[in-house]
C-alpha cells in the first residue's frame, strides 16, 4: 500500500482482497467510523511514518496544541500535534507557507468522520539530513583527535585582551559586553564581527577568526544566540572546525542555548551554554579581586609592623651592648644609623602604603560607576516586592503591594 493512497482507494481495496465485509444490516455512522478508524490503526506503514509537505490553515487556539495543513501540488492532509509535543523546533518550523516533514501516525478523528495526521515532531525540510551530516562529521573529526579532552588548554585567569567573534547585530554581542563590563572592566575587548547564519557565514567566521588571533588576544570568544539546526549550521563547517582546533589562543564557545550543541563547541577548549555563559567563564569577578587586594593589604601591613617591631627590639639589644661596651661616639654613630635605617623603613612603608591605596582607590571608582545607587541618582527606580527586585510587568498581580526605591528614598504603592 503506497504512502499517498486515499481513503477510499484503501476501503476499495480491502473490499476487493475480502478483508472489508458489509453487514446486512444497516450501521451507525459512529460504527462506520470506529470500523475504519481500526483498519487504519492496523497498518504498520500509516503507524510511524514522516510527510512532507507545505502548511497552510495554521491555528494555535488557546489549548496549546496546533492544528494546520500539509499539501502539495495534488493533495492535502489535515494534522494536529498536541500542547506536549510542540517543542522549540516544532514552534519554529510550523508557518504558513513553510515545508516540513511532520512524523506521527495516521488516525480518524471518529466524531467528523475525518482522517488526520497525529504528530510528535515536526522539522523544516532537511534537517533530518543535517542531522546525519552533523554525525558523519563529528565522527570524522573525533577520530582524527580534533576533540582530545588532551589537547583542550587552561584559559588565563586575567585576560588584558578578550577578542570575540559574532553577529554585530546580535543580542549575543550585547550581552558578552554587558558581562564582561560588569565582571572584568580592566580588560580591552576586540571584536571581529562575522555573519552567523546563511550561506556566507561559515567563510566570514573564519576570516574574522583568523584577523582576530593576529592581534594575539589571551582568549578568544566566539557564538551567537540560539536557533534550529539550520540556523546555527555555520558553526559546523568543518573548515572552521579545523581553524579553531589549530588556534594559537584559548577558545571559548557559545553557541545557541543551553541544550544546542554544534562541533565549534567540541573543537573549542571549553564550551559555554551561552554567549553570555562564555563570557563569565572567561573573565574574573572584579569584586573578588578587591577582596584579595584588601587580604594582600592587611597582610602586608603586619608583615611590616612585624619586621619593624622586631628591627626595634634587635637595635634597642645592641643598644644596650654599646652602652657597656662601646666609646660614646660609635653610640651615637650607630643611633645616627639606626634612625636613618627606620626613617628608610617607615618612608618604604609609607609609599608602598600609598601604591596600594591608590589602586583599591581606582578600583572603587570604576565599581562606584556601576553602582545601582548611581543609576538611581539620575532619575531610574527600582521596584521591589518583599525584597524581590521586579524586572518585569508580567511578574506583577493587581493590588499586589510594591515598594519603589529612589535615590532619595523609597515609597510603597499598590499595583493597578
């Protein structure tokens, strides 16, 4: 039985072949329905099977589940997928006018006397290509070593240059920014941009790439937000695979959400959910970093007071030694010494003292200007809900008591 065989060409062929029997007596409709509705359920083609197709008659009602059409230039075919089974993919690939293939199984819908398509997935066209591409390549590649855990690199702990390679448009590179202001502001930030999708981007990726590791940045960053497998594809060319496994610099990958991966991120020494996830794993927390400057400060300060106190006590014995043994003059000749030696002592203290003020001083400055109590200062608010920072409407219920913090201070207000 061929996959586009109709409805009544089946029933025609069942009755030829003896398998459909007409009782004498007449039928209900729902028994005529439930009858066929068996003989489609017993065919192990239309139980599992993939249809291409167009979608047109798309309707998303407020169930969650998806009703829609697949045609072609003869024939049409009606389709559900259910609320549970609309992922990401499916969502993204289900639009008016786009080719799929949806896989499910055939089943007559017993109340319209209609036969439809049950899906659980549905992919643009080619993707199940793609896929198989993906793993003919990942295979290649990890039998030649390109993804040994062996040859993967430590990333340094306090890049001075950071060099990121993505979309200039994108959220992505916003948002790596964002991170590595707010996190490692003392690092100088190069960027290559490059398409991220399409039929150049692959070539653009790795010309970007290249221009950016001459300039011998500590660590390099390279992603884009998230897509279908389609979208991301560039980061799977194999010529950029290989470009990025020969780096000469550390190479952190971003690459789509948390659950798409691409081969850029096997090549690459450490892989990143997202773009902003590999911008946190390549950069230190500043704020950690000025604890360990006040530690280093106290530390040093007894290590001085220390040595100091001990250099006093060692001159007050020698001074007691003279006073039995020596001439008065080599007395005051080594009490002219010994002051000079703690005049020395306390000015090296004193401007080693002051290098280090100068520099937490520098520090709070640049954290001072992205302090929130600043932004508030020049005109924004802060909406909060016992203690709970709100960033959006949505979180929000009508009467719900809320508390909005100014520069100046804060008053309590009532949702509407």
């Amino acid at each position: 039985m061929s996959q586009g065989t109709g409805l009544n060409d089946i029933l025609w062929d069942m009755f030829n072949q003896g398998t459909l029997l007409f009782p004498a007596a007449a039928l209900s409709v729902t028994d005529v329905n439930r009858q066929v509705k068996d003989l489609l359920e017993q065919d192990l083609i239309l139980e599992d099977l993939w249809v291409q197709g167009e979608v047109s008659n798309l309707s998303t009602p407020a169930s969650g589940h998806a009703y829609f059409t697949l045609k072609d230039e003869k024939s049409s075919l009606k389709c559900v997928i259910w609320r549970s089974s609309l992922t990401g993919t499916a969502r993204s690939a289900l639009q008016n006018g786009s080719a799929v293939e949806a896989h499910g199984k055939i089943g007559v819908y017993e109340r319209d006397g209609i036969y439809q398509l049950y899906a659980d997935k549905v992919r643009p066209v080619g993707q199940g290509r793609l896929f198989e591409e993906f793993l003919r390549l990942k295979e290649k590649l990890e039998k030649e070593g390109l993804f040994d855990p062996a040859r993967k690199r430590a990333l340094p702990s306090m890049p001075r240059r950071i060099g990121i390679v993505t979309s200039p448009s994108g959220a992505a590179l916003q948002d790596m920014l964002n991170t590595i202001r707010n996190r490692w502001p003392l690092a100088e930030v190069l960027i290559a941009p490059a398409a991220v999708q399409g039929a150049t981007a692959p070539a653009e990726l790795t010309e970007a790439f290249d221009r950016l590791e001459q300039k011998r940045p500590d660590v390099i960053l390279i992603g884009r937000g998230g897509g279908s497998l389609e979208d991301l594809w560039a980061f799977n060319d194999e010529q950029l695979v290989r470009r990025i496994a020969a780096s000469a610099v550390p190479v952190v990958s971003g690459v789509g959400h948390e659950t798409d991966f691409s081969l850029v991120d096997f090549a690459a020494d450490l892989r990143a959910p997202t773009p902003t996830g590999a911008a946190v794993l390549a950069t230190p927390d500043i704020r950690n970093i000025r604890g360990d400057i006040d530690g280093f400060t106290a530390k040093m300060e007894k290590i001085l007071r220390e040595r100091i106190r001990a250099s006093r006590q060692a001159l007050d014995g020698l001074v007691r030694r003279l006073d039995h043994q020596a001439p008065l003059n080599r007395i005051r000749q080594q009490r002219l010494t010994i002051d000079q030696w703690s005049l020395r002592l306390n000015q090296w203290m004193a401007a080693r003292m002051d290098r280090e003020r100068l520099m937490v001083n520098g520090l709070d400055q640049r954290l001072a200007a992205l302090n929130p109590e600043t932004i508030l200062k020049r005109g924004y608010a802060l909406v909060e809900r016992e203690g709970e920072i709100i960033t959006s409407a949505a979180q929000l219920q009508p009467d719900e008591m809320i508390r909005i913090r100014m520069a100046d201070g804060s008053v309590d207000a009532s949702v509407r």
